[in-house]
C-alpha cells in the first residue's frame, strides 16, 4: 500500500502541468439542505469537461519515450475518448480511439475536436478487440484501459488528493462508481491522507454492479445499464475492485428520479453545469442525509459534458 | 466625479460583508473562439443567483437607521426583487415588493423564499405606484428603484470594482444594459481604476434603449421588448443616463439568435449557468470580436437565474 501511496504523489506531481487545478465550491443553501457542509471539488470545469484527463495523462507520460512516441489506443465512446485524445495532443503523440459505429455524432465529434483518430468497429465485444488489437499491431501504440488501469487510478485519485489537501478536515467524501477507476484512486487519496476520513461511492441502482460485488466479494456484472447517468454503466475490473474492497465500507444507491433531482438542485443553487453521473454522488449524499447531519463532507463533481438539446427537464 | 469614485470604494467596504466576492473564470477555448483573452466575473455565482444584491445592499444600508428600521419597498418581478428581499433579511428590516398579478409563480417564490413581503398590483404603471405609495404611508418605508438611484448604482459597480483589482489591465469590459444601473456603476469603476480600460455595453435589438439613447442624446424608449433576455426590458433613467454619455463610447446590439448561441457556448465551454441577459455581454463581443483581435477583455456575467423547464435549446 505505501507504494500506492507514492505512485499517486508522483501522478499529481507528474500531471500539474497538464490539467488545471480545479476550484472547490460550496452553497449555503445545499447545506442547509443536507444539513452539513459540502465542498464540490469541480472536476467540470477540468480541461476536456471530466476528471478523466488526470487518468489518461498519468498513463501516458508513465510510458517510456519509445513506447509513448508510438500512441495509445482505447476504446470508450464517453469522457475518456475526449480525455485521452486530448492528453495524447497535450504530449505530442496520437491517440487511437475504438468507436462503436453507432456511437452519437456528437461524441464523435468531440473527440475529432481534440485530434483523436477514430477507428469505427462494430457494436460487438469481439469487433471492438479485433479492432483494437489490429490498430495497436499496425501503430505499435499501447492500449490504455479507461478505468481498470494502476496508472489510470492513480492519475485519478489525484481529484481526491488535491481536495484533501485543500479541505483536510473532511469527514466523508462521495465519488460516483462506474468503471471503478475514480472511486479507487480516491480510496487511495483518503486513505493516505486522512485518519478519519472515509469514502462513499454513489451508484444507480440501475448499474449497481459495485454495490453487489462489495456485498458478494467478487466481481458481479450489471443486469441492466438502464440509467441516465451513462458514465456509470461499465464495469469494475480486477485492478480496481480489490481496492475498492480494501476501502470502501459503503455503496449507496440511487433512483433515475433522485439523480436528476440532485443534478436539478447542483443546477439551479450552484449554478454549475453537472452531468448525471456527477450528480450521483451528490444524490447519495442526500438520500442518506441523516447519517451525515452535522459533518464536514466533499464531493467529486466528475464532469459537466452534458448535451443541452437533451436534458431530463 | 471624485465623489462618484469615493462613493464606490466606500459601497465596496460597506457591502463586503454581505455579499460574495466571486470569482473570475477563463476559457482557454472561448479565448481561441473570440482571438483575445478574455475574464469572465461570474455574478451568477453571487448571493440571490445576480450583482443585484450589491446595489440593494448598498441603498439599504445607506439609510440612517431610523429610517432603515421601516423597511424598503421596490416594484420588479425580477432578480432585483429576490435581491432586495436578501438584502432586508441580511440587514434585519423587511422588503416590500410590489408585483404585478400575472408574476409567474416561479418568481414570486423566489421572493417568498428571500422573506420579502409581496403586494400584488395590476399591471399597469399607475396602480403599480398607488400600491408602492400605499405601502410606504402604511409602514414609512424607502422606496428603492432597481437602476435609477445612485446608492444602487454605486453598489452594482463594485463587481466591476472586482474585477479590475484582480485584472488591472484589461482594454475593454463588457457589461448588459438593462435599466442601466450595472453599466454606469461599471463605467463609474472603469473610470476609476484604470486609465486605458474603456466600456462596452451589449443590448439586444430588441430592447435597444441605450443604443438610441446614446446617439440622441436623450432618454429613448424601448418601441419592443420582445428579447428572452427578460432582465434587459427596462428603460433607462434619469440618474443612471448621464454617466452613461460621459463614459460609455460604444453600445453593441445583438440579435435574438446571437444571444442564445453566445449562452449556450458559456454553457457549454464554461460549464456555468448563465441567464440570457448576462449572455447579451458576450455575444456583444463575439459579434464584434475582430474589434478586439489580441486584447485583454472582462465580461460581467451579470445572472444564472434562468426556469430550467423553459430553456432556448
């Protein structure tokens, strides 16, 4: 565990120059709501709109200058297609990114804006492998793993680490859960900095695969993805469960109503732009508000990529 | 003029317990968009959701305290009502407001919410002012216009105070025209603070007032007020007029298209919630970036009180 502890000093230190340190905002009348003090750290207003560039760059700039100067590939129609084409650009290097043919033109584009070279594969897990595995022989480019990925988590948990060092009383903090990589790296960040501080996740209870595997010791697949929070329907893997389960104590879990009601609130009182995802965290917080009265809590706002023609208000 | 600038310091001491400072934010992709650097001074982020708050503040507490034990009274169905009503509760005294009857719902509750008191009016000017005067005989309370008082003007140049302490050299700030209490407060701390720095005002066609004021030479009125930026309908006056033609040189109209697109793009770039009214300021720019091609240029983002179920995209 000490070495988890350095690799994810070292990633902070690596990465700083390449992301921004993002602000810590707060609102009286959200605490006064939940009837604590909660401090957003704002990875929204993060370079690519996501916590996800912290991740990818860490992963790039761990690879030595031969390897790295060949490119990386990944396969993610979300934030992380955006976060590694723009942190590849940030490098010098190209990025690969594996697209399902019905992959939103929006998305598609977003990550054409950030100089990603987009290779289409069919909607099937083995097309995507089979793409992948023939753009990294052609390029020689090296496959980076959007959440499970050491190298990845730790660039992750540098959210964590820099509200930590910003807010060192904190009682809790509460991060979204999707493919694991957030949550563990911020376990990682708590854990090191804090005695007493715990960590949260917050899950849909429409993609509850962290929730189940917590509770059986293994890994448990989604039975449905069926929640608007589409950053949080993937997997966890066997990089980052163990140190989830090592961690963290407590998954809570959300309905599709509490998430754009949470997200509706970060909206209106903080007047900030969250995607659903992000505001999973916030909705567990606020489900589970009597366990928390009184206490001085974070959140990891972890993006604001949202598509205004298509809001749930 | 010396007495102006005064004025403007001391509001900016007096009202600084009461308020927000907030913060300047930035956008390296706007900045790429428009050619220039551009600080956004993010009033969204203010107490009550506007800088209203500020002038309200202002020309409560410049009351004698006999005087300010009766209470305040103003008529609008807009931020400066919710902000009166904040800046009574803040200072222990009640605010009257007077609304007309087809207020919609949302912003009555606004005010509700604040604690100020609603008198409702019909909606024409003259039963507007019977109800101000009847209130005012009833508890002897101040009556505060929203723009045309110089104590409220003093206080809603003090975001622009702000800013040019944090960015003493910008070239241009860009600031909505409504009733035009927020750009002769501005133009009052442009004037001040810098030597170089000039003052643009942005306002839809729609609405153009101040743009047809200022080529006449004397108070216009608006023929239609038919713009979703519902907090720029108002008309100039006689207090806020004059300091306007000493020192606003250009006014920008933008179309109705130009003020969506130019709030969608903050939105989108910036991740912040903004109304249309303070999105008429950067559209001003926008329109005429080439203008301004390599310069260092503020924006007051006056407002993000927008109905989230009755957005333009």
């Amino acid at each position: 565990m000490e070495s988890y502890q350095t690799e994810l000093l070292e990633a902070s230190k690596r990465i700083s120059p390449f992301i921004h340190r993002t602000p810590v905002l707060s609102s009286t009348l959200i605490d006064q709501i939940v009837g604590a003090s909660v401090m957003f750290k704002c990875e929204n207003f993060q370079k690519g709109g996501a916590y996800k560039i912290r991740g990818a760059t860490n992963a790039i700039l761990k690879l030595n200058p031969e390897k790295r100067a060949l490119g990386v590939v990944t396969h993610s129609s979300g934030n992380f297609a955006q976060a590694l084409s723009l942190a590849a650009k940030s490098c010098g290097i190209e990025a690969h990114i594996i697209m399902p043919e019905n992959a939103p033109l929006v998305k598609v584009n977003a990550v054409k804006t950030y100089g990603g070279i987009i290779h289409q594969s069919k909607s099937t897990l083995e097309d995507r492998e089979a793409v992948s595995k023939s753009v990294m022989q052609h390029t020689g480019a090296t496959f980076i793993h959007p959440s499970n990925d050491l190298d990845v988590i730790f660039g992750q948990g540098t959210a964590c680490l820099e509200l930590l060092q910003d807010y060192p009383n904190l009682d809790v903090v509460f991060v979204p859960v999707g493919g694991g990589g957030l949550i563990a790296g911020s376990a990682i960040a708590v854990s090191y900095l804090s005695k007493k501080c715990e960590i949260i996740g917050g899950e849909p209870f429409e993609a509850d695969d962290a929730y189940r595997s917590l509770k059986s010791g293994r890994i448990e697949s989604n039975v449905s993805t069926n929640t608007i929070a589409d950053g949080l329907r993937t997997q966890l893997g066997d990089k980052n469960f163990p140190i989830i389960q090592k961690h963290v104590k407590q998954i809570i879990r959300v309905t599709e109503d509490e998430i754009v009601e949470a997200m509706r609130l970060i909206w209106e009182r903080m007047k900030i732009i969250v995607e659903p995802s992000s505001a999973v965290a916030f909705a567990a917080l606020k489900r589970e508000s009597d366990q928390f009265k009184g206490k001085s809590l974070g959140v990891v706002i972890s993006g604001g990529n949202v598509d205004l023609s298509n809001l749930p208000f």
